[in-house]
C-alpha cells in the first residue's frame, strides 16, 4: 500500500507557486495590519515634514578653465600653470576644485565678511530672548561649519560650468550667500596663486644667489686646471691629436723594422747553414744571393781564373817550378781576399740584423713613451671634461633659474584668474525643503512596505498547521482532505455522528473525499486495518475516526471502530453502548468477541469499546493476544479502524502503528503546532510506520486565509439536491 516509510518530517524546502499563493493569501489576510501600518507611518511622515522649517536655495554658475587667460608670451609660465589636458585629469581638477569651494579657507572668508557669526537669524538663534544666553550659544556655534554644511557644488555634465548652491531659511539670504561663496572661491583661488608665485619666488632668490656662487667656483677650477695642465697655447684636443699621430708613426715604423729583423734573422741563419755544411770549400758563397754582382764578383771570378792557370801550371810544370809558385802565391792572395769578402758579408748581414734589433727596441721604448704620454692626456682630458661639464652645468642651472625668476616676477604682477561668472544667484521663494509631496509618497511607500513586513512576519510567527501548503510543503505529508468546522452548539454525540445524522453537509462530503482519497491510494490492495492519532489532545481523532467509519461504511463495507485509547476512551460514550467488555477484556481472555463488538446506528458501522481501563495500556496492545485480536477482526471485517491516543503523549499509537496497514494524522487546523506535528512525525518514522497523510480537521471554511480553496463546500456545492430520493448520502 503506498504511502510514507522514511521521515517525513523535513517538508519541501523549496518556494512552489503553492506556497507564494500562501504567503499572498497571509498578506491578504492581514490587509488591515498591512493598511494600519501604511496610514501610521504615512502620517507620521506627514507630521514630520511639516514641521520641518522651510528652506531656500540659491545657486551662482560659475565657468572654471583650467588654465587662465595668457597676456604673456608662450615662453613664460605660471607657477600654477597646467599644460596637460585629458579625461583623468580634468576630472581630478574639478573635483579639487569642488573641494575648495566647500572648504573652510573660502566659508570663513564668507563669514569673515558677512559677520555670520554674530547673526542670530542665520545660526537659527533668534529665538533666544535672553542677550546673554544669545551670546554664549553664539559663542558655541561654529559659524564656518554651519555654512560649509549649507554648501552645494553641482557640476554641469559635459562642460566645465559648476553650480555653487546654498542652502537656507531665508530665499535673499540664500542668494546673497551663493554670490559671496563664489566671490570667496574666486579670491581664495587667486590668493593661492599669489602665495604659491610669493613662495616661489623666495626660493628661487635664495637658489640663484648659492647657483651664482658654485658656478664661479666651477670657472675658476677649469681655468686652475688649463694653467696648470699647460692648455692655455695648446688644448687638449690638439695634444691628443699629435700624441695619436706619433703613436700611429712609431707603429707604422715598427711594424717596418720587425719586418727588416724577420728578413736579416733568415738571411743569418741561410749563411750559417751553408759555411756549416762547407768548412773547407768556398763554394757556399756561391748560394747566397747578391754574389754574382760586383767586388766579390771579380774576386771570385780572379780566384776561379787563377786556380785554373795554376793546375795548368801544374800540370806542365814541377812544383818547385817559379811559374808554378808565382802562380800559387797569387792564387793565396787572391783567395785571402775573397774569404776576407765573404767574412765581411757575414759580418755585414749579422751587423744589419744588430741595428734592426736594436732599433726595435728603441721604437718600442718611443711608442711606450708616447702611450704613457696620450693616456696622461687622456686623464687631464676626462678631468677637464668633468669640470667643464660641471661648470656648463651650473652656469645652465643659473642661467635658468635666473629667467625662471623673471617669468615668476612678470606673471606675479598678473592679477588673472581662470574663474568667471556665468549668472548670479537670485532669490528663489519656492522652498526646496521639506518636499512634502516627496515625502508624504515615501511615507506611503515605506509604511507599505513596514506593513508588508509586519504580515509576513505575523506570518513567519504563526507555528500552527493552517493550510494544506502547510500539510504539504512543510511536513512533508500527503494531503487526504479537510474536514470543515460544525457550527453551533451541538452536544458532543451529536457532533460525533453529525456526518451520519448530515448526509448533506459539507463535513460529510469532506469525509467522503478524504474516504475515497484513502481507498485510491491503493486501489489493488486496499488497507484493512488503519490507526487513526493526532500530535496532542484535542485535535478531533476520535471524530475523525468515527466519521471515516460512517463513510466507508455508508458505501457498503463492513467497518470496525476499534477503541484503543486506553487512557480516555470514549467511542462507546459517541455511539451509546456499554464499556464493561471490550479490547482489555478480550486481550486477558475474558468473553468473546461475538460479545464485546457492538452494533450502532449506523448501517454496517461496528464498534469494539475499550473495556475497562488496564494500568499497563502500551504493554497491553503490545502483547500477542491483542496481535491475533487485530488479526481476527480484519478477516471478519471489510475495514478496520483503530482510535489511539496522541503519539506524542503516550506511545500506544506508535505501537499500533507498526501492527496495522497504515497510519492517519489529523490535524487541527490553525491549533496544532508545526514542531508537535514533526516530532509525531518522527516518532512514527522512528518504528518504521506507513503513513497514509494527514487530515485537517476543524477548518474554518469562512476565515479569509482559505480564500477560494474550498469554495465549492462554502457554497455547499457538495451537498445533495433537496429532491434527492435517498436519505442517505452515498459516495
């Protein structure tokens, strides 16, 4: 059989249409709350406006540039003056320039001028009779703040135009105010330029005069220094130039003789190679080069011509021959000279090679010399540059503080401003305060709004189970059917069989809508037995049992009243049958059933009272007699309904709850509270019971809360026609 197993206790957390519909409804209900709070508020702002004194605005336009008009020449600058122009910038000035305009340098000039502080009327004093009393309070009141608090700066959008505005009691006063504000801006702002020009021009004074000093100093050091260095015929420049050439000379002629050194050094080496390779013969000079030109020519050539006349002689001649040794005396001689030749070309070579050496080093020391001498020229030069930039330097500064200084005396004697006035202010009797239309409409609004707030929060305050969004959105449960109120004063078992006694009444179709609800819900396999329990006592339980017991039996089934309220029973007092022997009675074996159910009034409607009261009742219907018990009636018949006590005062009904099909909540409605419904609600899920719903008993169909949801049983739509043949409802 569905229904619900687990906790439903947590309701739907989210806002459904249904439970917005429940809050307007609650509004709706509340609608005096929300209109009483609406008109209090209401008048109580309308009170208060109109006992606010009036006050008047007055507002001088001024145009404000950014730079001043230029009489001078492009060249000269203002201390204060301002070349750039953009977005960022412009908007920073004129704020700043907003700020001024409501400072107290300007407000007190304003006062200054006007004696504000001693006017009575423009501190608000002039109600003080008493001179003295007048005077002190004067004396207290800050006059500067007073007016700078009635200071407004509105800004034209797009355009450098600003709105002095003032604020006060009296329309001329307000106007004479604006014009004198603006006036004071415009001599603050020029006195601001004068003493920046002033500060200035002091600084620069004091500057020029130490600037002045440091560049003679800065002179006369670079004039020390060319004394001293020698520069006054020759400069530096001219210096280092002919050290350079002399250096690139020196290189140049070195590099020469290095390659003089090279050539003699392997002609040296060639001779010795060759007079080691012939000790004895003198044919080596023939390989050097230079031998077949000049002296040493003829002599090799004599000596040649003599040995060959020589061995001529010899061969013809004895040795001792005159011939032959004339011959070889000549031949000695001439060959003393040519070896005499060649030592002197060794010599010669050798020689050369000496003086190219010695040469070299004598170029080497020459271009050191000239090294040392270009790079103490070079450091003379990099000191001259550093007291001649130094000198440039101060004597640049100098030159242009000094026409800085001008500038500043020449501008200093402009009285110009870049302030001008666009229109004054003029008195204006229209009052700007209070806005009484203004303030009567936020009134409204606001007290709406407060009313609003108070319904919904009566609403938030209200704990009780009401509505069916209630049921459902809040407990979690599912909805069966309300049960309307019975009006009038009826006695208590005529209120419990009014649906049998009223077939035609709205309560009786509400209990036959809850009926059918409960038997679809399940229509395959209907319940056969159900307990029906509340959260507390008083919720009608035992009506709604009886009335579910009348309409399932008026469609025909064989219905069961079961008393299990074991503490206060009273189905046998609603149908009029004895309580001798009933469910206590059975359960220890005394009688029978056959004796103990009762028949009512009511077609097909039994009863079974609770018999007399045992001092154990939960153990009682925890036993397994009352289990066979429960199980014997439900196979005599159709259906089975069982009246327990309140679950959260006794726990009998979460014992029946888990030996029976399923469980029914009632609910009374605007009475039962949300937390006692959650923890029955807990309690029934803690032993794992099946509820059905719940049934919201006792609903005042006429309260406003309902609205139009159960309008078809106000207007008794569900009742029979008079005409209806049967006496008897049927569903």
């Amino acid at each position: 059989m569905d229904g619900t197993v687990n906790d439903p206790a947590g309701g739907a957390g989210a806002l459904t249409p249904a439970g917005m519909m429940q809050h307007v409804r609650a509004l709706w209900r509340r609608k005096w709350v929300v209109l009483g709070v609406a008109v209090v508020v209401a008048g109580l702002s309308a009170a208060y406006t109109l006992r606010q004194p009036k006050v008047y605005s007055a507002s001088t336009s001024l145009i404000i540039d950014v730079m001043a008009p230029r009489f001078l020449d492009g060249d000269v600058k203002e201390v204060m003056g301002e070349e750039r122009s953009n977005y960022w910038f412009n908007k920073e000035y004129y704020a700043t320039q907003s700020e001024i305009i409501t400072s107290r340098a300007v407000a007190s000039r304003v006062v200054d001028k006007l004696g504000l502080a001693t006017d009575a009327a423009f501190l608000g004093l002039e109600h003080l009779q008493d001179e003295k009393a007048r005077l002190q309070a004067m004396q207290a009141t800050d006059a500067v703040g007073a007016l700078q608090s009635r200071i407004r700066v509105i800004p034209a959008k797009d355009s450098r135009v600003m709105d002095i505005a003032v604020d006060d009691t009296d329309a001329r006063r307000a106007a004479l105010l604006a014009n004198e504000v603006a006036a004071a801006y415009m001599a603050e702002n020029l006195a601001l330029k004068l003493r920046t020009t002033e500060d200035a021009r002091t600084w620069l004074e004091g500057r020029l005069a130490d600037l002045e000093t440091t560049s003679k100093s800065s002179e006369l050091a670079v004039y020390d220094f060319k004394k001293d260095a020698d520069m006054l015929s020759t400069s530096l420049e001219s210096r280092m130039s002919i050290v350079s050439e002399r250096i690139n000379t020196y290189n140049l002629k070195l590099t020469e003789v290095r390659i003089q050194i090279a050539a003699q050094q392997a002609r040296v080496e060639a001779i010795q190679k060759l007079r080691k390779a012939s000790p004895e013969d003198e044919t080596w000079a023939e390989a050097l080069t230079g031998m077949n030109e000049g002296p040493i020519q003829d002599l090799r050539r004599s000596y040649t011509e003599l040995r060959v006349n020589c061995a001529e002689l010899g061969e013809r001649y004895l040795a001792e021959h005159p011939k032959l040794l004339e011959c070889n005396r000549k031949l000695g001689v001439v060959r003393e000279d040519f070896l005499k030749s060649l030592s002197n070309v060794v010599r010669g070579a050798e020689t050369a090679l000496n003086e190219a050496v010695a040469q070299e080093k004598n170029l080497v020391r020459l271009l050191d010399t000239a090294k040392a001498e270009a790079f103490v020229v070079n450091k003379k030069s990099i000191e001259f540059d550093r007291l001649k930039r130094e000198s440039d330097n101060n004597q640049r500064l100098y030159e242009l503080v000094a026409k800085r200084l001008k500038d500043i005396e020449l501008s200093g004697l402009l009285r110009t401003s870049n302030v001008r006035v666009l229109d004054a202010a003029r008195p204006i009797l229209a009052p700007v305060k209070p806005n009484v239309r203004r303030n009567l409409a936020m009134g409204l609004v606001l007290g709406l709004l407060a009313g609003l707030g108070a319904a919904l929060l009566l609403d938030l305050l209200e704990n009780s189970v009401a509505t069916q969004a209630d049921v459902e959105e809040r407990l979690g449960l599912a909805f069966l059917g309300v049960v309307p109120r019975i009006e009038g004063s009826k006695a208590p078992r005529e209120r419990d069989l009014y649906v049998h006694r009223e077939p035609k009444s709205s309560v009786a179709e509400c209990t036959r809508a809850i009926r059918t609800n409960l038997l679809f819900m399940s229509p395959d396999k209907p319940f056969k037995t159900m307990v029906v329990t509340s959260s507390s006592p008083q919720e009608g339980k035992s009506t709604t049992c009886i009335n579910l017991g009348v309409a399932m039996a008026q469609s025909g089934n064989r219905v069961l009243l079961l008393d299990t309220d074991m503490r206060r029973p009273r189905l046998h007092r609603a149908f009029g049958v004895p309580n001798e022997m009933g469910i206590s009675s059975l359960v220890v074996g005394e009688g029978t059933l056959d004796k103990a159910v009762k028949s009512t009034e009511v077609p097909g409607l039994f009863v079974l009272p609770c018999g007399p009261l045992p001092p154990n009742p939960a153990e009682l219907l925890h036993t397994q007699a009352f289990a066979e018990l429960l199980k014997s009636v439900s196979e005599r018949f159709d259906r089975v309904i069982l009246d327990s006590p309140p679950i959260n005062a006794v726990a009998d009904a979460a014992v029946l709850a888990t030996q029976c099909d399923g469980v029914v909540l009632v609910l009374k409605a605007g009475k039962t509270n949300r937390e006692s419904a959650r923890r029955a609600l807990r309690s029934l899920a803690d032993v794992q019971a099946r509820l059905y719903g719940a049934i919201l008993n006792d609903v005042d169909l006429k309260a406003p809360r309902y609205g139009d949801s159960y309008l078809a049983y106000q207007q008794g739509y569900g009742q029979y026609a008079e005409d209806t043949k049967d006496g008897v409802a049927q569903s």
